[in-house]
C-alpha cells in the first residue's frame, strides 16, 4: 500500500495554477523532499495532502495510507480517519501557546480519547507517560511541563513530531519545518524526522529551502515549478545546471546554505555548482 498517492491534482487561484495535473506516489518509509522556487506549489500541495484546505482542488485524487482524501475537489466524508494517520510539522503555529508542552503533544490523542474527556484536557497516567517518552524521544522532556510559547522555535517543531509520534502517525508532512531555525537546531529537527522515518516507519515529505539539507537527508526529492513535477527521483540524479534553472541564478546561492554554516557533507551536485 502507498503511504501517499496523488494523482492529477490540480488548483487554481484566480488565473494562476497552484498545482498543475500533480502525480505523486510515496512508499510507507520514504523520506522525500519537496523542493522548488517560492511560489512554486510546495504548500499547496502538502495541504491538499492533509486534508485540511476545504475540498477545493479544481480536480485529481488524492490518497493517504490507501484511504481517499479528496477527489475532484471534493474532501472524503470520514477525512478525520486519514488524518488521524498524518502528522504535520509546519513552519509556525504549530502549538497552542497556552498549553504545556506535554499537553500539546496529548493533543495527538485526541483523536482517540472520547470528547468528553478531550474537552476537559485530562489525560490518563498511561497516556502522559506516552507523552513524556515522545518528548523524550525528541529530547525535550524536560520543557514537558512549561508553557509552548515559552520554547525556542526547534523545540517547538520537535514537539510537533512528539505529536505525531504519540498520535501514531503513518505519514509526516513537513513544511518548510526549519526556515527559522538556526543550524543547529535545523540539524536537530532534521535529525528527528530522521528517525521518525527510520525507526517508526513513517512516510516523510518535507518541504525544504536549503538543497544542500534536502540532499544530506533525503535519498529522493521531488522539484516543483509553477504547480508542476519537474523532477522526481534520487538526488544524486539533480544536477547543478537543473538546480540553477529551478531556482534561477542569484535565487539559487540563496537557497544552498553555505557549507560552513551546517556540518554538513554537501553532495557533489552543489560541490560542483560551488
Ligand atoms: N490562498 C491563496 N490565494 C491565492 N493564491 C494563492 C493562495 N495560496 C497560494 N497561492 C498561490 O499559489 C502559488 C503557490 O503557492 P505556495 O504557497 O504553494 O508556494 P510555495 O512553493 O510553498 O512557496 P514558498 O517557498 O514561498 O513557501 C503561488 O503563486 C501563490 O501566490
Ligand atoms: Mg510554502
């Protein structure tokens, strides 16, 4: 079973296609990076994905763990079932600021506890050990109990994968979950998204600025341009002349973090384009 499959999705806004006739398949356990110029569809796409945004794509069919998330612009009638299996990372407001930390991770519960008990925020003994071992597990147990406004911007994106770790997550979606961190909490929170994916076996696809990251991370990566896949396949297949045109010139510096700032093995493709 495909963990994420897309097929023939398409938006538009106004005149300008977001996502243009997008075809898309993951396999459980993938980790694949989402990579392209602003404005390119990146967000687009991983909200049409969760099953969030109403049920407004102008076509296409999307599917999560085998299960119909929207088709033809319409949103499944039990979405809740499938994004009860889809964890998200995005770039902010990723917690609710006046609750602890573990109780924002419980939240991944929530889904599971009845409503009554959900509303009254109790959770049992059993389910806050659950959250404390997901916190950590992302390092960070020891902010369990403090508010998440109170947390740096990588705790709080760490948090969010103790989310969807305690949420049992299949599938992870990432946007952009380290554009305002510095190195080393982006290697922090790359590293946990890592291990999401390699221990727990969850499907990761992760939007990205920084190639040089992309590459570290991801053995596969998907390039968009206006709305549309113009790559798919192993990094090590992206070459500089392609990354050059994706991101045009200047933009294209801009977007490879220079070595020295992340310890980082850039691959040779950026080796190459340095
Ligand atoms: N709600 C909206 N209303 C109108 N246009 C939108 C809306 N959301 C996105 N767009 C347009 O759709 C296109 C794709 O936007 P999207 O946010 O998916 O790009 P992105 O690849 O995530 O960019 P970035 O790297 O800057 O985050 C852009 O041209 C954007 O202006
Ligand atoms: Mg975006």
């Amino acid at each position: 079973m495909l963990a994420i499959e897309v097929s023939g999705l398409s938006k538009t806004f106004g005149s300008r296609k977001a996502l243009d006739d997008v075809h898309l398949a993951l396999e459980a356990g993938e980790m694949v990076a989402l990579i392209g110029a602003s404005g390119s569809g990146k967000s687009t796409l991983l909200r049409h994905l969760s099953g969030f945004v109403r049920g407004d794509a102008d076509g296409g069919e999307v599917h999560v763990m085998g299960e119909l998330v929207q088709r033809n612009g319409a949103i499944a009638a039990d979405v809740r079932r499938v994004r009860a299996q889809i964890g998200f990372v995005f770039q902010q407001f990723n917690l609710v600021d006046r609750l602890t930390l573990l109780t924002n991770v419980l939240t991944g519960l929530l889904h599971r506890v009845p409503t009554h008990r959900s509303l009254l925020k109790l959770f049992t003994r059993e389910e806050r050990a659950l959250g404390l071992k997901a916190l950590a597990e992302v390092g960070i147990d020891d902010y369990a109990f403090q508010r998440a406004s109170t947390l740096s911007g990588g705790q709080q994106q760490r948090a969010a994968i103790a989310r969807a770790l305690v949420q049992g997550a299949k599938v992870v979606l990432a946007d952009e979950p380290i554009a305002s961190l510095d190195p080393e909490s982006s290697r922090k929170v790359m590293d946990m998204l890592a291990r999401v994916n390699r221990d727990h076996g969850c499907a990761v696809l992760v939007s990205l600025h920084q190639v040089d990251i992309a590459l570290q991370y991801c053995k596969r990566v998907v390039a968009m341009r206006d709305g549309r896949v113009v790559f798919d396949g192993p990094a090590t297949e992206l070459s500089p002349a392609f990354l050059q045109s994706l991101y045009g010139g200047e933009a294209f510096a801009d977007a490879v973090t220079p070595a020295s700032v992340l310890p980082l093995q850039p691959s040779a493709a950026i080796r190459a384009a340095a």
